[in-house]
C-alpha cells in the first residue's frame, strides 16, 4: 500500500471512530459520520482502491434506518408504556429541547421524561400516566441506542469485507 492508501484509511477509520461514538448519543447522526466514513474513502480513492457503489448505497441505506430509528424509537417506547398523542410529542420535544441543555446526555434522558409527563398532563392524565410513558421513552431511546450502534458496526463490516476481498 502507498502512504496516499494508508491516509485514506486511517482519515476513514478515524470518521468511523467518531460515527461510533456518536451512534451511542441520541439526536447525534452517528450511523450518518460512519456512513460519510465509507462515502469519503470512495471519492478519495476511487474504484480501483475502494469499496464499490454497491456497497456505498446499501451501507446507506442501513444508515437512513438507524438514523430513522434514532427519532421513532423513542416516541414508540412511549406509546408502547400507554402515552397518549400528547405525551409521545411531550416526550420527542423533550428529548429534542434536552439536547441543547448543558449537560446534555442528563437532559437527554430528563428532558423526555418532563416532555412526556406534560404531554399527559395536557391531555388530562395523570402524573403516573406521564410518569409510565417517560419511562417508555427511556426504554425506546435505549433501543435506539443498541440499534444505530449495531448498524453502525454493520456498516464498517461491509465496507472491510469489500475492502478487503
């Protein structure tokens, strides 16, 4: 390998590392950095030292799924608990109003509970409803969480065996 091939994979590996990373956050696009990891090798190496553009569109699709799961998962473990309408939107705000809160993992886990407790406060429910479809919104966003996560390690596994055979 020439020193442009190793650069190009440790400048790959190193996106890949922070798509990690940020496949672990909520809100935080990693399957999306992981993805752009892949997309990037390809436009620097191009077809004779890269992945093919088969393995770009299916990694981005697998990407478009994580990233999709990362914002339905938390409203579903919501509803999955019993929330009404106004909780699941309650507990989506939260978590959204939660993440530009110092400190943000705290209030990405707080944020949606409170969203969601008054959500089904509005809606003329009570406390512990609120409290059960917060509690939901945790459950969905952990979900979520080992979701991007896996896909995100299935996303680099493609591009190795592609890269590699």
């Amino acid at each position: 390998m020439t020193w442009i091939e190793y650069t190009a994979l440790g400048v790959t590996m190193l996106i890949f590392m922070i798509g990690l990373f940020g496949s672990l956050l909520p809100v935080v696009p990693g399957s999306l950095i992981v993805w752009l990891g892949v997309l990037t090798h390809r436009l620097w190496m191009g077809p004779e030292e890269s992945v093919t553009w088969k393995i770009v569109i299916i990694t981005g699709g697998i990407m478009l799924i994580g990233q999709l799961a990362d914002f339905v998962m938390g409203v579903w473990g919501a509803r999955k608990f019993g929330a009404s309408w106004k909780g699941a939107v309650g507990a989506f705000a939260g978590a959204f109003v939660g993440f530009f809160l110092p400190p943000p993992l705290f209030w990405l886990i707080v944020g949606p509970i409170i969203g969601a407790v008054i959500g089904e406060l509005s809606a003329g429910r009570s406390f512990r409803d609120g409290g059960k479809a917060g509690l939901g919104t945790v459950v969905g966003g952990i979900v979520a969480f080992a979701l991007k996560f896996g896909l995100s390690v299935c996303v680099i596994a493609l591009f190795a065996l592609d890269y590699i055979f």
